[in-house]
C-alpha cells in the first residue's frame, strides 16, 4: 500500500498546504502549483511552517528528505508525472470545473483527479472532464495534519479500481476514509453545517453565549469542539458558502442566518482573521 511517487496539488492556501503537507509525511514526491510566483512563494512558507510544526510535535525527525520532495511553482506542467492531481482551489463551482479541465489536459490518461470540495456535486465537476471514470472527491478537514478523516466522494462514472485506490491513499495518509455517494453537502457537510447554523441561530436569539452554546455540545454529546468554535477553525466566509450551496439544493433548513452573513460582510473570517465568534489574537 502506498501513495503514488508523484502527487499534484493544486492551489496551496491553507488546506491546499495542509494536503500536500500530508502526503510529504507518506513519502510522495509533492508538486504543488498556485497562481503565480508570489502566490507559490506563499504557499511553500505555509507547508514549510507545517513542517516545522511537525517537527516540533515529534512526527518528524528528518525534515531535509521531505523538503526536498517538495516542488512548488505556478506552472501546471509540474502535473505530467503525477499519479493523482488534487485540485484545492476555493469553493467556487465554476473555478473548480475550469480548473479540473485544464488539469486533465496535462496530467496522463491513467492519473487520477480529485477535487477537495466540501459541498459541490462530484457529477457536476465531472461534466467538464472526458475522463470522469478517473475522477473522484477527496474532502480534507482542516487542519489537515491534525484531522483523522477524509471523506471519499464517489461519483456515478468514478471507476471502482479509482475508489479502491483512493482508500488506499487515506490508509496511507493515516487517517481514515468514509466513502459516500455523490449527493449534496456529502455526509459531513451536510451534518456539520446544520448543527453549525442552529447553534449561531441560538446566539443570534440570545439563548447562551458562544462559549456556553459550544460547551452544551463538548461536555454533554462529547464533541471535541463546539459548532461555534468550529466554525472559527473552518472560516465563516466558508461556511456561509457551503450553506448557501445546501439552501439552493436542500432548502430553507440550511438558510445562513442573517448573523453570519453580517460576520462574513465585517470580515469577522474566525481564526484566519483574528475575530469570529472568538478572538483569536493569541493562537493564530
């Protein structure tokens, strides 16, 4: 079991640095691309950080051997060796279909392409590919050197050898795959951002503030961390889109509250920002 010796990432913000991160620790040779040259000298800062925190924690002993399997630029030909291209642009439907398309007109026939989307239909990314037989989701949680789970998104053309594969990877990544069919807001989405957009509702009506709403879910359902709180660590822009995305395909129970569209219009962003329902001053 083991990874492809070539894998591509594509856009290198923070979750983008955090899979290539990943797969560095497995001992895959990373290409990552980004937009431009200042955008790639920015996200090779962001997987060298993670590197060094992985030093610090311990995971790592010998940092030098997987730098130096890291590549990082702004010109997507770096894909032509690639086994498996993930592509981690922002959560933007059309910006991930073009992207998608124009990987696959670099990559090799048998590679295989995967989005990391948390919301968007697999079917309808693989609409602008010819080969949606080789083409599958793999939903990273953020931070992804700390998170467990991945979520394996098999649309209705992805061949079982790619879903096979796929689960092998996460193995390999150490961290473990929930396979689902394509359908909106997948199971984690779906799940996640419901119990998020109650619980700012409950702020919003002034039933407990952030902290208690959070330690309800923490101390008497065990959750690790409240919705509130997580919804900081994810990005509130974030999740504003992926509810958005689910009120279109699912209705009104997923409608952003008027709260969070207010946070998102003030750039209150959660831990990137400094400011969501926390402050974050001290811990960014």
């Amino acid at each position: 079991m083991s990874v492809p010796g070539t894998v591509g990432v594509l856009g290198g913000g923070r979750m983008g640095a955090g899979i290539a991160h990943a797969f560095l620790l497995a001992g895959a040779r990373v290409r990552l691309v980004e937009r431009d040259e200042s955008a790639a000298d920015a996200a090779r800062e962001r997987v060298l950080t993670s590197i060094e925190n992985s030093v610090k924690r311990g995971d790592l002993t010998e940092p030098e051997h997987v730098i130096d399997a890291l590549r990082v630029s702004a010109d997507p030909s770096a894909f032509e060796t690639a086994g498996l291209v993930i592509e981690a642009v922002p959560e933007d439907r059309a910006m991930k279909a073009e992207a998608l398309a124009r990987i696959e007109q670099i990559v090799a026939a048998d590679a295989v392409l995967a989005t990391n989307t948390s919301s968007i239909s697999i079917d309808e990314l693989a609409a602008a590919l010819t080969r949606p037989e080789r083409f599958l989701g793999l939903h990273f949680f953020n931070p992804v050197p700390a998170s467990k789970l991945v979520e394996l998104v098999v649309g209705e053309r992805t061949e079982r050898a790619v879903v096979d594969a796929g689960r092998e990877w996460i193995a390999t990544l150490r961290k473990t795959p929930v396979v689902v069919r394509d359908s909106p807001g997948f199971a984690s989405s779906r799940l996640g951002v419901l119990l998020g957009l109650e619980a700012i509702r409950m702020l919003e009506e002034g039933v407990g503030d952030a902290a208690d709403i959070d330690a309800a879910m923490e101390l008497g359902y065990r959750h690790p961390m409240g919705p509130l709180r997580t919804t900081d660590v994810v990005g509130l822009d974030v999740r504003l889109g992926i509810a958005e995305e689910l009120a279109r395909e699912l209705g009104p129970r997923f409608e952003p509250p008027a709260l969070l569209r207010r946070m998102v219009d003030a750039g209150k962003l959660g831990r990137k920002s400094g400011e969501g329902f926390y402050m974050w001053n001290e811990e960014r």
